[in-house]
C-alpha cells in the first residue's frame, strides 16, 4: 500500500493572520470532518495503514484561491481558514500544495483564550514544549483522530449534534501532570521536525472517552 500524508493548509495573509487558538481549533476540525466522510475512504484507509503523518503548510492570496480548486474540505473557525486535503503519497504532492512554505507558522494569541468546554472534546497541550503554531496544529489533528478513534458510534452522534466542536488549550503545569499516566489517548511525536521523538504533546479528553491506553 502507498504510504501518504494528510496535508493541511492554513490561510495566513500578512494584514490579518489567525489566532493561533483558532488555527489549531481549525485545523482539529478539518480532520474530524474528513474522517466523517466516505468520499476518499481509499485513500484514508492507506494513510491508516502507515503513520498518521500531518503537514502544515500556508498559504495567502493567489496561493490560498488555486488550494480552493483542489479536492478537500475547508473549516472557517473565527479568525481561522484551514482546508484539508486528501492524503496523497507521501512523495508526490499537487504541485499547487508542494510548492507552498512549511515555515512561517508562527502565530499568536491576542489574549487569553477562555475556559474549554468540559461537556465536549479538549484537546490539552503539552506547556513544556516550544512548538510553532503549524506544528501545534498538526498535533492537535493527531489528538482529534485519536478521540475519534476512540468514541463509540453514540458519542460520535452526540459530538456530530455539536458540530464536530473541539477546544485545544495548553494545560497549566498542575493539569498536565494530572493529565499524563491517566489512561486518555495521548499523542506521542515522532520527532521528524521541532522536538525529540517520543515526546507527549497533545492529550485528548472528554466525558465519554475511556481509561486506556490509545497513543499515536
């Protein structure tokens, strides 16, 4: 089977780049809004099947308009625009996603983001690591998957009702110690860019997500 990568792509104009909050709330839901769907069901078992690999590229103008042309889904999330593509093989992109920049993902929150919603999906991150917003946000799809996986078709209606909602917040020091050993699917990095392998980033939590082990 062909090893393929999930490529996101983050709308980020030089006069009015996203929050970096909503940008991975953004990006959380695209993949949520992929895996609920059976259109490129081929190619995503494919993806399944190896890595869950996610790379995050930006786009602005020109650039942002030819992705629009391109097979996927887009999540508009406050300030945020991210579209998801189908996974493609991992070493042959669309030209038109290829020659866009990894870099320069860099964003920033204005002010503090309020308190989550604990009824639904929260996507805690790692406060102990130093992450560029692309890969924040590609952890954060890989957290999302990982709650996904782990709901039952009940919840996964409910979470539909909620539109698919997700939070991501960066846990304080205390919460995350807490968080860590507690049985909740839990991202653990592969180290290909920014921070050593093996790294825990991103924890997922909801009320209907069982005690396990589920790591990524």
């Amino acid at each position: 089977m062909t090893e393929r990568v999930l490529p996101l792509v983050v709308r980020i104009e030089r006069a009015a780049p996203p929050e970096r909050t909503d940008a991975l709330e953004a990006a959380a839901t695209a993949v949520l809004r992929l895996l609920d769907q059976d259109e490129w069901a081929e190619p995503i078992a494919e993806w399944e099947d190896h890595r869950i690999r996610k790379v995050v590229r930006r786009a602005r103008g020109s650039e942002w308009r030819r992705v629009l042309t391109l097979p996927g889904i887009t999540v508009t999330h406050r300030t945020a625009e991210v579209r998801v593509h189908p996974p493609v093989p991992l070493d042959d992109w669309p030209k038109d996603l290829s020659r866009l920049q990894v870099s320069g993902t860099d964003l920033a929150d204005s002010a503090p983001a309020p308190e989550p919603d604990l009824g639904g999906v929260v996507l805690w991150v790692n406060p102990n690591l130093d992450m560029t917003a692309g890969k924040a946000m590609a952890q954060a799809g890989h957290g999302a998957q990982l709650a996904w996986w782990a709901s039952g078709e009940t919840a996964r209606a409910t979470w539909r009702d909620r539109g698919l909602a997700v939070s991501v917040r960066t846990a304080g020091p205390a919460r995350w110690a807490e968080l860590v050993g507690g049985g909740l699917p839990v991202v653990r990095d592969a180290g290909f860019t920014e921070i050593e392998p093996g790294s825990a980033t991103v924890i997922a939590d909801a009320p209907w997500l069982p005690r396990g082990v589920l790591e990524v």
